[in-house]
C-alpha cells in the first residue's frame, strides 16, 4: 500500500514538470517551423501591370474579405471594387518618382501571394505631425500593408516592413508615416511594437463600407503615426509577428 501512495506522489510530483518541458519542447519546435516557413517566403518588387492586377485581387481579399468566388451580384461588387484598387495602384507606381510595392510570394502555395505592401512618397504631411518633427511637403508613407490570414504569425509583415525600410533609405529619407483606422487594435499594436509613435487622430478619413448593397465611401477616424528610421532596425527586425 505505502509503495502504491509512493508511486501515485511520485506521479503527480513529476507530472507538471513533463508538461511544461513538453510545453516548451513545442513552443521551440513551433518557432523554428515559423521561421523555416518564412525563410522559404520569397519578397519581390512588383513591376508589371499583370503583378498589379494581382496585388489588387489580394488587397480585396484581405482588406474587404472579398474574392472573385462570390455570386454574380457580389462579383460585379468585386470587380469593381478591384478596378478602382487597381487604379489607384497603378496610378502611384507609374504616376510617382518615388514608390515601391512588395509582394510576398510562397512557393509551398504555388507561388500564391501571401503578402502586399506599399511605401510611396506622398505630400500632405507637412502639418499637424507634432513640434518636434520637421515641416516638409511630403514624406515616405506605408501604404496596404496586409498578410493572408493564413500566412500571419510568420514574420512576414516585418519582412515586408524591412523592404520598405530599406528602400526608404535609398531614397534618402529618415522617416516614414502611415495611418490606421482607430478600431484596428491589431494593426495598431504591430505598428507601435516596431517604433511607431501617434502623432494625431484624423477624424475626416475616409473608408469604403461594403456591408450594404452598394458599396459607399464613409468617414471615420484615422490615427496618424510616424517613424524616425534611426530606431528602425532595432524595433523592425527583431519582433517576428
């Protein structure tokens, strides 16, 4: 009897000791698969109107969770939503001097995009960014960041996020702005943990609301961040998102 209450103590005393090592085996081995899986995510600048034409497709598809396997109201609603994002797309990359878009690609997906991202240098962001940042016509801006929900928690976005760090740079610049709709915890939280600070609350933005019948442009608040490159490196390339 005594050697049977030995045995079950010694169980339980061990028990939680195996699970957490278990716990921690998994969480290792979990890490280095997700980091295997990116290391195998190729990253390319877009630079064809075909590339554009899929870039646009995949921005509908993250941002409004809209694919062209709909029925036929809903497709009509997705090309032209898609005409109007390709437009607007192909608009700054042909349109400006300065203005770059990456596309992750995964070849365990049949080479299917699996990232998208934008860094253009746009004007109007020479007021309102705060007393200690300089007043200057335009600067660098991220634009339609975005990973397939199947893809996240990769570090693809830091990746994409080191591209346009990189070019950024070449460009000669020092800074980068972006905005975030104030109801996106999630993207707000990726964007502080790589060193973006809030400069101001823009309560004039402007989003399309496709939750009706026609899809409509509606206000709502945007919250403006910046970011000085000298403390890029050390808050981009270390966090794996």
């Amino acid at each position: 009897m005594k050697l049977i209450q030995s045995i079950v103590l010694l169980i339980l005393t061990l028990t939680p000791r195996i699970f957490a090592y278990l716990t921690v085996s998994c969480f290792i081995a979990n890490v280095k698969l997700k980091k295997f899986h990116c290391s195998s995510v190729k990253f390319e600048l877009i630079e064809s109107d075909d590339e554009l034409i899929e870039a646009s497709k995949f921005c509908m598809n993250v941002f409004f969770e809209m694919d062209s396997n709909l029925r036929i109201w809903n497709k009509f609603l997705f090309k032209k939503l898609m005409n109007e994002q390709y437009r607007d797309l192909r608009s700054r990359v042909f349109g400006l001097q300065n203005c770059a878009m990456f596309r992750a690609i995964d070849p365990a997906k049949n080479g299917a995009m699996v990232g998208f991202v934008e860094v253009s240098v746009m004007p109007g962001t020479k007021f309102g960014m705060g007393p200690e940042i300089i007043e200057i016509d335009e600067r660098p801006t991220i634009l339609n960041l975005g990973v397939l929900k199947s893809a996240r928690n990769r570090g693809i976005g830091s990746r994409l996020m080191e591209h346009c760090v990189e070019k950024v740079r070449n460009w000669g610049y020092q800074e980068m702005v972006l905005q975030v709709e104030d109801d996106n915890p999630i993207a707000r939280n990726f964007y502080e943990k790589r060193g973006f600070k809030f400069v101001f609350r823009d309560r004039a933005a402007r989003r399309y609301d496709t939750g009706g019948i026609f899809p409509k442009v509606v206000r709502c608040t945007k919250l403006t961040y910046h970011l000085s490159l000298q403390t890029a490196e050390k808050n981009i390339a270390v966090i794996q998102p």
